[in-house]
C-alpha cells in the first residue's frame, strides 16, 4: 500500500480482511504505516535566513520601564545575533529617529553587518509606501526613514519584522524578557541616570562577559580569565554584580 499514501488505515485494514483474508485493527495498521514526508519548500524559510546570516545581522528593540515616579523610560537595545552579544544599550526619556541614528552610531562593531532587524514602531519614521534605495549597488525596498538613512549613509540593509510577528525578532525579544525578570523587576528606579549605571554593568560585567547562554552554549564575549588554566585546588568564590542581585562564580587559586 506504499504507492497509495492517500489510503487510510481503516481502508487498508478492510482491503486486507476482504481480499486476503488478514485480520488487523486499524491501530495496528497505523503503527507500521509509512510517514508521509512534507514537501520541500522551494526557498528558504525565516529561521533559515537568521542561521545562515546570523553573524552579520544585527537586531534592535526598545522596552519600557516606569520609574517610582511613573515616569517613562525607553531602553532600547542592539544585539548581534550571532554571539547573543548586546552591542548597544541606552535609555532615554525622549525617544526620536535622530537619537536612535545615533545609538547605531554609536554601537562598537568589529565589522559592519549586513542586516539590521527591527520591528514596526513609529519612532522609526514610516513612510507609508516603499521606498527603493541602493545597498552595496543593489536595489532594495525599504519601509521606513531609518531604512532609508540604513541604506543611503551605512550600507546596512533595514529589514521591518512583519505586522504582529514578534516571534520574527525572537532573539531580541528574549533579551528584553530577561532583562526584565533578572533586573528591572527586581530593583527600584528613581531617574535615566540610575537605570543607565544600572544596565551598563548589567550587560558589560554579567550578561556579555560572565553570563551563560544556551542558545549559543557558551559567553558572548568572555572574560579573558576564563580562558586561563583552571587552578587544581582552587577554592569557589562568588563576585557580586550589580551589589549581589546576581553572582559571578569563579575558581580562585
């Protein structure tokens, strides 16, 4: 019955007690019956993109924190998907284009990306209608002023998640769900200077350096330290960040 993957187990069942004789239920049927395989798709899909690509995209976010006084703070992020590595955190109360042109500026990179990631908030200038521009001599549609000025001024191809797709920028995203839960849940913040002294050793003393992942089974960016000889005896010690919320654990020799 292989040549008819269409057959079902109740008809191949009663094909076999009628023609030959063979009694067997339908679930024992369905338990040798051959798998049908899915039909490949004729180009790549998203997540196959993001592999490929990983280590020249770059993906960028903006989450909100209240302070004690209920006033908003933005935070907005870069990470390079790659390495998980957040290239770039700042915080402002004020949020325009001209300052997030110049977190992008701003952010360190050993080499340029290709790809900038970003989902569709209206800090980021949209046109309404695409618009093509040239990238690396080639024409590319964007739908933002930040594509725009990605593509005209730094040769990065902008490219805006789709409508109600979080999960398009998942890795991001999930930055933004641990920030919250290992930090910003966990602390009071009293005004912008606090909350960028605070996210600053966050992510440059823990999250970059010290910091596992499981996604990448391993650190973004580890300590050179770690790179050193474990010492034989060496006895556990636990150095504090951020005042204790978290620990670094190290063998001392």
């Amino acid at each position: 019955m292989a040549s008819h993957p269409e057959y079902g187990e109740d008809r191949i069942a009663l094909e076999l007690e009628i023609k030959f004789g063979i009694q067997h239920s339908a679930a024992t049927i369905r338990k040798y019956m051959v798998k049908p395989t899915r039909p490949v798709r004729p180009s790549q899909s998203w997540r196959t993109f993001l592999r490929n690509q990983a280590d020249a995209i770059w993906m960028c976010d903006f989450c909100v924190q209240h302070t004690v006084r209920f006033t908003a703070l933005y935070i907005f992020v870069i990470m390079e998907l790659g390495s998980r590595k957040v290239v770039q955190i700042n915080v402002t109360e004020h949020p325009t284009l001209a300052w997030v042109q110049q977190q992008i500026r701003d952010a360190p990179f050993e080499e340029q990306p290709k790809f900038l990631i970003h989902d569709n908030d209206g800090i980021y200038g949209q046109l309404g209608k695409r618009v093509t521009a040239q990238v690396n001599g080639k024409k590319v549609s964007c739908r933002s002023t930040l594509d725009l000025w990605l593509a005209e001024t730094r040769g990065i191809r902008g490219i805006p998640t789709p409508y109600r797709t979080p999960n398009a920028a998942a890795h991001v995203e999930r930055f933004n769900g641990t920030l919250r839960r290992e930090v910003l849940d966990r602390i009071l913040v009293w005004n912008e200077a606090q909350l960028r002294a605070v996210l600053n050793e966050y992510v440059h003393r823990w999250y970059n350096n010290s910091r596992v992942h499981q996604g990448i089974h391993g650190i973004p960016d580890p300590d050179p330290a770690l790179a050193e000889p474990k010492p034989m005896n060496g006895r556990l010690i636990a150095r504090p960040v951020l005042n204790g919320l978290h620990d670094d654990y190290r063998l001392a020799a």
